[in-house]
C-alpha cells in the first residue's frame, strides 16, 4: 500500500537519532507490504477515531490513518507524546 508523510512526521523523522530512524525505516517498509504485519502490533487510536498507532519499538510508535488505498503516516515520537495528539 503506498505511503504518504505529513510535514510533521518528516520533521519529527529527522530529529531521531539514526538508530531510531533505522527502526522507523523498517516498520515503514512493513507498512507498505502489510499494514497488518505482527511485528507492528498496529492498533486503533481509542481517543482518535480513525487513526492507527503502530509499534517502531518499545518506546517509539507511529500513527497513521488510511486515505483510500494510501497509508498516511502523521506522528512519530515515544508513546506517550505521540499519543497526546495522533
């Protein structure tokens, strides 16, 4: 499925030290090949109706929401700010 970034995944992407961006790389390419992937143990957002949390690592998540037949990728930091809003 194709992905798209907004501007604020893009900044937050590059403040990431390059191990974390690594890891984020990874989880993006699972993406693409199957949003559903184990390994992200992707979930919905209980407080964001339509938005999707999705694991990098332990501390690291993602969220995104599906556009049509496009993954928008919109937030990237530890859990609990990516959270705070997804």
């Amino acid at each position: 499925m194709p992905i798209e970034l907004t501007e604020r995944f893009v900044g937050q992407y590059e403040r990431l030290s390059a191990t974390i961006q690594r890891k984020v790389d990874k989880s993006i390419r699972l993406l693409e090949t199957d949003f559903r992937h184990p390994g992200l143990k992707t979930h919905p957002v209980q407080s964001a109706p339509g938005i999707f949390e999705a694991s990098v690592d332990r501390r690291y998540h993602m969220t995104y929401e599906r556009k049509g037949d496009v993954l928008l990728l919109r937030n990237i930091d530890n859990h609990d700010e990516c959270l705070k809003d997804p």
